[in-house]
C-alpha cells in the first residue's frame, strides 16, 4: 500500500503487512490494538482532526479511511483462511487417525415387521394397533376360547392385580359387567384388536396389526416372555379361504422369494374354523433337509384360518352375511430364518455387537 503522507497513518504500514502471519490470538490482539474504539492507533490518529484546516482535514479523513478499509479487509481475509490448530491451545496433529463412526442398523425384528406391513399395505390393508393390557374377555372370551382353556392358566398367563372399579372404567363399552370382562392381564397375542377393530364399526374390515405379546414363558433359545406379533384380518361378504390362500401365498413369495414353494397343513384354533399353518421351504436347505427344519425341508410361517362365526356374533357382526378370515405370525422366527440367527435370546439381549453385523446385510 502506497503512503499517505502523513507520519502518523504511515507508521501503520508495517502492521498492516504481518497480518496474514498472526494466528487467532494475536489476530485478535492486532485488531484491538490498531481499530480499537477507545485505545486503537488509528482512533487515536484521528483525533488530530479537529486541529486541521478544512482542506486538509479533508485529506486526512480520506487517507485515514483508506488505511482502516485495508486493515478490515486483511482481518477479514485472514479469518476466512483459518488454519490448523487454529483457536486450540494444542495444535491438531493431522497424521493421528480419526475415530471410528459407529454405524448403527435397524433391529432385525423390526425390519421383519416394518416388510410384512409393506407388503400388506400394497394389498389394501391399514395397521391397527392397541393397548398391552386386555381383560380376558377381549383376549379369551370374544375369541371363542372355552373357559377351561389351557392358555388362560396362570402359568401360561400373566395376570394383573387391579379392582374390578378400574375394569369397569377403562374398557369400552360391551354391554358386559366388570365380573363378565373378567380380570385384567398382559395380553398373550395382538387379536383383541380384531375384536376393537370389529366392535368398532360396520365391515368391511382389511386390517395388519403389530406389536409386542406377553406370556409366562421360559426365557430360552425359541422363546421369550415378550416378544413381537403380526395378525391380519379381513372380513367382508363373500369372503371364502380361497382369499385366505391367495393372499398368504403372495405375502410368503414376497417376502422371500418368487420360486418359494408354500404348503397349508390343517390346524386347530379357538378364533377360526376351518384353521390351518402355512409352511414355507425351509429356506437354509431350501427343501433338502437340515437340522434347523428338522430334515423336513420345510419351517412353519404362520397360523390361519376362516374367521369362526362365534367371534363374529361377539362383536356384533352378522355371520350369516360376511366371512373373513385371520393370520398370526411371529416376527422374531421369521427373523432367525431370514437372518439365520440360531438362538431368539440375541434379538432380545441388547447386544450392540449383533446390530453391528447386521449393519451391512440387506433383504436377501
């Protein structure tokens, strides 16, 4: 920058020209000590201004704005360059390896459920959900489970100690008593929201329903007392099990694979009538045999069945006018096949390891 002419504005010059060398402190300091309000160099210069003569203060105003412009301007560029260590006591050493980002992944059971809803969500489905806690009309009775069943003992059960007064007030209304909804407990499968679903309004019903069930199992390599749940419900008129196999046997070969062979066996189940299990090609040995199907060749999916006409009554719909039809499969086996994951206590045991390696693995 050229001189001014003036001693007190030259002598900044030499400031000026170490600016690009100063690291963020000194910057810092060097601003302080030539722009500075109070005690800057430069505000003290212009000081002498009410001492001049008007042509000459009006010089002297002019060098003196040209000279702050340029030390703003190498403040600026200086900032906007910054450099290592910059701001930090201990300068960065740019060899030292960074740390490791830890990538996370989404459970498997999770991926299970968030793929089933999908698939029935193309189908015209909607998902449901509802409460844990059920009495055991919504969870038994309603179902057209006899009062002598087995699942409704306390070891198979888990039961909760609550007054008849809080049964009666937080249940909908089903025109029953509090002794007739009977007690409360943790809710062994996610069908009491079929019956929410059906009590709530008029068919046709297309519903997919998620979420966690409650049982007083033992805690071991293919089960747990708390685990996850997928049922499906359909009910309209004319309805038949024809439905039923078609739409399960698109669900099973769009979830795994086009060329997967499906079998339907007979089965029993309170809630439907005709029942039946849907099995799937084991897909480890792909129908050859092994242990993880027990030389079969073929691994259970899910349970099924004809909507019974009892459940229907219960909920106030006509049996005589609509049928429909109901599955129930368990997200966390089909998660151990899909994943090959041979013990059900890693998906539940919180290690962070197991996500880890599942971080890179994608649907098949």
């Amino acid at each position: 920058m050229n001189p001014t002419g003036y001693p007190e504005l030259d002598a900044l010059l030499p400031r000026l020209a170490v600016i690009p060398s100063l690291d963020a402190a000194a910057l810092e300091a060097e601003r302080i000590a030539v722009l500075g309000r109070k005690q800057g160099l430069l505000t003290h210069a212009l000081r002498a201004l009410p001492t001049l003569a008007p042509e000459e203060r009006k010089r002297f105003g002019a060098e003196a704005n040209r000279i702050k412009a340029a030390f703003e301007a190498a403040f600026a560029e200086r900032e906007s360059r910054g450099g290592p260590g910059e701001g930090t006591a201990i300068p960065l050493d740019g060899t030292m390896p960074g740390r490791g980002r830890w990538i996370g992944a989404r459970h498997p059971v999770t991926r299970v459920i968030d793929e089933c809803v999908e698939i029935f969500r193309e189908l015209g489905f909607a998902v449901a959900v509802g409460p844990e806690i059920e009495t055991e009309w919504l969870n038994f009775g309603a179902l057209n489970f006899p009062a002598d069943h087995p699942a409704m003992d306390m070891h198979d059960t888990l039961y909760l100690d609550v007054g008849t007064a809080a049964l009666q007030t937080a249940q909908p209304p089903h025109l029953l008593t509090a002794q007739e909804q009977g007690r409360f407990l943790l809710r062994t499968h996610t069908s009491p929201v079929q019956i929410r679903v059906m009590q709530g309004g008029p068919p046709p019903y297309r519903v997919v329903i998620p979420g966690l069930v409650y049982r007083n199992d033992p805690w071991d390599a293919s089960h747990a007392p708390a685990f996850a749940q997928i049922e499906g419900l359909a009910v309209d008129e004319g309805i038949g099990f024809v439905d039923l196999k078609a739409t399960l046997t698109h669900f099973a070969r769009r979830f795994f694979a086009p060329s997967t062979r499906v079998r339907f066996r007979p089965s029993y189940f309170p809630f439907t009538e005709p029942s039946a299990e849907l099995d799937v090609e084991c897909q480890i040995c792909h129908g050859s045999g092994c242990p993880a199907c027990k030389q079969t060749g073929w691994m259970e999916l899910l349970g099924c069945g004809m909507v019974h006409p009892r459940v229907l009554e219960n909920c106030g719909v006509d049996p005589e006018r609509y049928t429909g039809w109901a599955f129930g499969l368990g997200p966390g086996r089909t998660a151990q096949q899909r994943f090959d994951i041979p013990d059900i206590r890693i998906e539940y045991g919180g290690d962070m390891r197991f996500l880890r390696q599942l971080a890179g693995r994608g649907t098949p």
